[in-house]
C-alpha cells in the first residue's frame, strides 16, 4: 500500500476528536457511558457478540457484527449529502467527512477515503455486495476502534475521485452528525 492507503496503525478517536470537535467528543464520551451501562464493560473492543447484541438494533448487528450486507437503493445515507462526518454506527468513532462522499449510483452510500487510520482493510473472497463495473479485487473495511463491519472497498473502477475507491459502506454501520471536521 503507498500514499494516503498508508494509514497509522494506531486511532484513537478521543484523541482526534479533542482536536477536531467537543461537540463530537462528548458524543464519543457519551456511547461509551452508554456501552458501559448496558453491559457492564468499558471497552467495545473487549466486547462479545452478546453485549453488542444488547446496545445495537436487530439490523445494526446484523451488518456490524455478522457482516451482514443492507439491501441497495434501502440505506437512509445513500443519497445523503449533507455536510458533516459520518462515525461508526457502533462506537461513534469518526470514520469518513461528507466531502469525501459521492455518488456511484451503486444503492449504498460511497466515499472514496476515510479517515486516515479510522477503518481497517481485510481481503474478501466471500460476495455481499454487489460490483458497480467489473473489478479485481474487494476488500472488506472494519471500524478499527471497535472492528465493526462496514462494507466493501473496491478499486479501480473509474470513478472520477482523487483515489479511484469506492468505499462501499451500509448506512446502518453510520451516523451522520451535522458537524465540520
Ligand atoms: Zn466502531
């Protein structure tokens, strides 16, 4: 990987977020009360299935953690362009800008980078979602901070942005919050 794929290894939003936004923060601040009230645990990342199963909806569990796949054309953000930053729908850790979101036509919402260190990438040989054009390769992104499913990267389609990805996401694995990074 070369360029702006070179991601730090380490992300924490707390950090990035005191730097960027308290609105944001204290948003952050209050998931993780939330996740500790609910479940008796601090970290989402020392989490089990069964304490995500308690703080998430049916179907925000069933795309963030059993990588489960939203129908196309269905999202609330695939025609979404409002300004503002989109975080995980599981931790609220930031994840991508609004000025990074497109429109690929494809039924879920796409932005063509993340925040840098915010998502992790994973080959995927499986089939969830569908190929806008015909490509090489997918890869599957995680939200590091709590390595929920998000969606798919693919590469190389042609698609008039600065990287030439479509980071294919499900609106459900998002939040939006009116807020400028
Ligand atoms: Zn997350």
């Amino acid at each position: 990987m070369s360029g702006q794929n070179a991601a730090p290894k380490e992300f924490n939003p707390l950090e990035f977020l005191s730097k960027q936004s308290n609105n944001l923060k204290a948003k952050y601040q209050q998931n993780l009360e939330n996740y500790e009230r609910n479940t008796g645990h601090k970290n989402p990342l020392a989490s089990e299935k069964k304490e995500w199963r308690a703080v998430l909806s049916p179907e925000q569990f069933r795309v963030l953690r059993e990588k489960g796949t939203e129908r196309p054309g269905t999202g609330k953000y695939n025609k979404h362009y409002e300004t503002g930053v989109y975080t995980c729908a599981g931790c609220d850790a930031p994840l991508y800008k609004s000025a990074t979101k497109f429109d690929s036509g494809c039924g879920w919402p796409a932005f063509f980078d993340a925040i840098p260190g915010a998502i992790d990438r994973h080959d995927d040989f499986s089939f969830g979602m569908v190929r806008c054009t015909l490509t090489q390769k997918r890869t599957e992104i995680t939200c590091r901070n709590c390595k929920g499913h998000l969606g798919h990267v693919f590469y190389g389609e042609g698609f008039p942005t600065p990287t030439d990805e479509r980071h294919c996401v499900n609106s459900v694995s998002l939040s939006f919050h009116d807020e400028k990074l």
